[in-house]
C-alpha cells in the first residue's frame, strides 16, 4: 500500500434543488444530526452508531433531470432493520424502486428508493 491507495470513504456528498426539503427528510426521517452550518444552504451531518460518519449537504443546485436508466452515482447507508426503514420511507411517501427489501444472503438485506430530489438512495440491513 502507497500514498496514494484508496483507503476508505471520508464522507458522502449529497447536491440538492431544495435545501429545507433535503434537510428535513435527512435530519427528521433518517434522523442524521447537523455538526455545523457550512453557509446558507449547506451544512454537514452526522450518521452512525459512533456518529464519525457524515454527509454534506448543500442546497441551490438546478434540479436534476433524471431517467430511471440515467447514469450517477450512489451510496448505500446501513440500517438496522431494512424491512423497517423500507415501510417508514414508503409511509413517507417516497418512491421506491424494489416493492420490498431484497434478501442478499448472509443476514443482509438491501433495497433502492428515490430522495426527495430524484437521487437514488440505497439501504442494507438486517431484516
């Protein structure tokens, strides 16, 4: 291993049309805490069972113009109870792209929905 291997992700990034609307389902539904203001429409957020891992937020940004085959990236955030967190989202309103949490094997489960703003999120967790 070198300088310059990849060794973990430092952090996600999350670019939103709708601040206050990304904020609140961040903070109020997947209940993620802010750490600190980073301007008018951006702050950073804290998630996990130690809370060292973080998101950055940040509002302003056009909103996107997506396909259900468009090309981007994501990341998965993992989750307690996939089945539970599935049925809150879906209560919320969000638009889900598995009907159900996908058993992968080994105790884990994994499914994909759509944020507020068109991004893809993805979960996995126990049942």
């Amino acid at each position: 291993m070198n300088g310059t291997d990849l060794i973990g992700i430092a952090f996600v990034s999350v670019y939103t049309d709708n601040f206050e609307e990304a904020y609140k389902f961040y903070t109020e539904v997947l209940g993620m805490k802010k750490q600190f203001d980073m301007g008018n429409l951006a702050c950073f957020l804290n998630y996990g069972k130690d809370g060292k891992e973080g998101m950055y937020l940040q509002g302003g940004n056009d909103e996107p113009e997506f396909t259900e085959s468009s090309s981007r990236a994501a990341f998965v955030l993992s989750v307690k109870s996939a089945s539970a967190l599935h049925k809150k989202l879906v209560d919320y309103g969000l638009k889900m792209i598995q009907p159900e949490p996908m058993d992968m094997g080994a105790g884990d489960f994994w499914f994909q929905c759509y944020s507020p703003c068109g991004n893809i999120l993805e979960f996995l967790g126990g049942k």
